[in-house]
C-alpha cells in the first residue's frame, strides 16, 4: 500500500474520540448518520447458488453464499439493481420490540462486524434467527453499499449536483463520478485501479460543500454538511438515520 499526506479535514474521516461538530467546525455545520440498510437479493436467472426460501417462500441468494461462485454474471449489479431493503426499525420491531433501540442496534453492528458478544448475545441471535432464515445480509460495512447508490443519488441531485469526487477508503485513489450513474437502473460503481477492489470509500462535492463516507467496521453513512447544503436537502428525506448532536462524536452508537 502505498504512503501518502493524510487527507485534507474536508474529505478524511474524522476521529472516534472527538465530537463530530466541534472536529468539522468551520467546514461542515450539521452530521447525519444514515443507517446502511439491511438487503436480500432474488435468485439471479440462469445461476447456480445458494437459496433460501422465506416465510412466504420466495426464493432469495442465501447469506452463506459463496462470493465467488458467481462466475462471470454481474452480481454487484444484480444486487444493486433488484435487491429488496430492510430498515433498523423495522428489523428491530421484526426481533426484539421488547429491547430498547440502542441496544439493538449495538447487537446489530456487533454481529455484523465483530460477531458475538456476550452482553448482546441474546438479542445477536435474534438477529442472525430472522436474517437468515428471511434471507437478509446484514447492513455493508466500509464502502458504498449497492443497494443505497439509487438514494445516496437522489440525495446528491437534490444538491443539484451532477458530480462527485469517489475516493477509496484511505483517499489516494479517485475520480470523479456523474450522479446519473448511481441511479438504480445504471450498473454498480467502483473506483478503477487494478491496485485495489475499487470499492468506493468516500464522496465529496466542495459546492455547496457535502462529504460523505464509509468507516471500516462501522454500519453506518456519515454524511457531514455546510448550512447552504442542508438548505437545499435535507438527509433524513432521504435516508434513515439520525442526526448529530453537539456532543456525538464518531462511534455514535455508545452515545445512543
């Protein structure tokens, strides 16, 4: 990997530590958390993987999939074209109605990162009882998820944006990306350098001054702002999640 200048403060992630306004004070003036969305894929034509049947027996990619038994079919696209979303709160209604919101949604990026937990053991397997047997991935951790590029760019042309900077995730590699591509009916995007995957770690527009970014072993979109883009569009029409307060810094979910 090769070594570069940390990143300028207007498109690096900030740190877990430090509240996120007083951090981007001067930069950007509101947070948004955007909850990754849990996702299920129906059973591409023609392809030999694994499936699952849900409660209504319809057949889905199963969880356990392999990642490379998908031979030369686009299953990225696939995915980003024809998935099916699961909300937090509708996952959480789904296992545990009885748990407060903050501890399931600790349960959640713990078993989707981390694995089991003893504090959250029992509220971890109602997670993985229901997804896997509804056949729901968990939420994509540190990239842009697939299923999420048709809102992110509904949300980026509310801006009135026809293009962003993509940056992988340490932000030495970049280029810049129309929004119209991140449409639901357009294939799925990646950085293009043979050096990495491509996965798209960040987005930024320096006018009216948004970023948005991917954290590794986190389940959530940061989305950071001025006051002339929060003016124009607002995240929480786009996106579930939560906003910032003066006091959240990065690992917002102990702060819940």
């Amino acid at each position: 990997m090769r070594k570069a200048a940390p990143p300028p403060i207007e498109i690096a992630e900030a740190p877990f530590d430090t509240p996120l306004l007083d951090h981007w004070r001067g930069v950007f003036d509101h947070v948004f958390f955007a909850f990754n969305p849990l996702f299920r894929v129906p059973v591409p034509p023609g392809q030999s993987l694994k499936t699952t049947s849900d409660d209504d027996g319809t057949l889905w990619v199963s969880t356990d999939h392999e990642a490379n038994a998908y031979d030369a079919f686009d299953f990225f696209t696939w995915e980003k074209q024809q998935s099916e979303t699961l909300r937090w709160s509708d996952l959480h209604s789904h296992v545990a109605p009885d748990a407060p919101f903050k501890d399931f949604a600790i349960a959640l990026w713990l078993i989707s990162v981390l694995g089991f937990q003893d504090a959250y053991r029992t509220l971890q397997q109602r997670i993985l009882d229901y997804t896997e047997r509804n056949a729901w991935f968990l939420p994509d951790e540190n990239q842009m998820p697939m299923v999420m590029e048709s809102a992110i760019g509904a949300f980026l042309s509310a801006l009135g944006l026809d293009q962003v900077t993509a940056y992988n995730e340490f932000r030495w590699d970049k280029a810049p990306l129309a929004v119209r591509a991140l449409a639901k009916d357009r294939p799925f995007n990646r950085l293009q350098n043979p050096e990495w995957k491509g996965w798209i770690g960040a987005l930024h527009a320096p006018d009216p001054g948004v970023l948005i970014y991917w954290s590794f072993d986190d389940i959530t979109t940061c989305i950071a702002m001025t006051d002339k883009a929060h003016a124009m569009a607002k995240p929480e029409d786009f996106f579930e999640g939560l906003r910032a307060t003066p006091a959240m810094c990065a690992n917002f979910l102990r702060q819940l």
